[in-house]
C-alpha cells in the first residue's frame, strides 16, 4: 500500500526508447470504508496533459494469505476525481462513485523487499482495440512501479499495449 502512493513517471523510459509514451502515474489514499482500509485513487494520464487523464481507478489493497491483492474499481464519474492527488486533504468516495473490475485483480507476492505479480487468467475483460481481455504483470519497489498492461483479443493476439516490456514508472515525489 505504501510503495504504491506518490507521484510517478515514466520520463526516463521514454527518453531511453521513444516507443514508450512519457506517463504520470499519481496513487494517493482516499477515505472509502465501505471498500476497507487501505484505497488508493489512481491516475494515469500522458505528461503533456494531465488534465485529460486516460485511466483513473480505486485500488483496494488487501491481505490474501501470504501475499496481496489489489481489487480494481472504475470510477462511475471521473472527470469529478481528476487531479485528487494534488488536493491536500484526502477525499471521501461514497458506494456509488465506483463500480469493481471484476477479474482485474493483481495478486502479488512478496520477495525480499519487492512484490511481483499479476492478473490470473483471462478475466478482465476489454473490448478496447478489438481486445477480449486485458492482462497485467506488476513489480513494485521502493522507487519504482513497473507494469505491463496488454489486451488480447479471442485468438490470444495482442492488440493493445508496449509489445517490448513493462513501463517503468519512477517515483519523482512520495
């Protein structure tokens, strides 16, 4: 839960290898009891504008045995939340602000100081670009999130998503 919150971007990648896009990701609490105790809002939008940011989530993290889940919601009016995490207070979200992604959760577990893993299976479900589901694989470090979203469509081919590897999102502010 820790290690997903602040201000991330993928500049460095970006620069390195001009097929990835220069990516903010921004992970603050958000006050959801209904949800439990530890909510993330997430926002994703490409660097040259913020204010029209492509994915924005609730992440719910959780203990699972050993290991650790993030349940994934959608917002059901986000263009209310964008820039939440520039805000100084944290935010209420009420029941009716998010519906969950059933099939998107990212399990992972713990190795040493890092936690790795992903999506079971093909369960969450994606029409964008033609997909039939999207999977995920997930790192998180002290500094760094790494991930690797990607849709299939119904033959397994990918057709959305970096083909060469995970974005490497750097933390620029806890």
């Amino acid at each position: 839960y820790e290690l997903l919150q602040g201000h991330f971007d993928s500049s460095d990648q970006a620069i390195d290898d001009p097929t990835y896009f220069d990516i903010s990701l921004k992970m603050c609490p958000v006050d959801a009891p209904w949800l439990g105790e530890r909510v993330l809002y997430v926002e994703q939008a490409v660097s040259t504008r913020l204010a029209e940011p492509y994915r924005q989530r609730l992440y719910v993290i959780a203990p699972l045995g050993d290991d650790v889940v993030s349940r994934v919601f959608e917002l059901t009016a986000p263009q209310a939340f964008i820039g939440l995490c520039d805000q100084d207070q944290v935010v209420d979200i009420n029941e009716g602000d998010a519906a969950i992604k059933s099939g998107c959760e990212v399990y992972l577990a713990e190795q040493g100081e890092t936690y790795i893993g992903g999506t079971a299976g093909k369960g969450c479900l994606s029409s964008l670009n033609g997909a039939s589901y999207a999977a995920s694989d997930v790192t998180l470090t002290e500094g760094q999130v790494t991930s690797w979203d990607r849709g299939y469509d119904a033959q397994d081919n990918q057709v959305w998503g970096a083909t060469g590897g995970p974005y490497r999102f750097v933390r620029i502010q806890p």
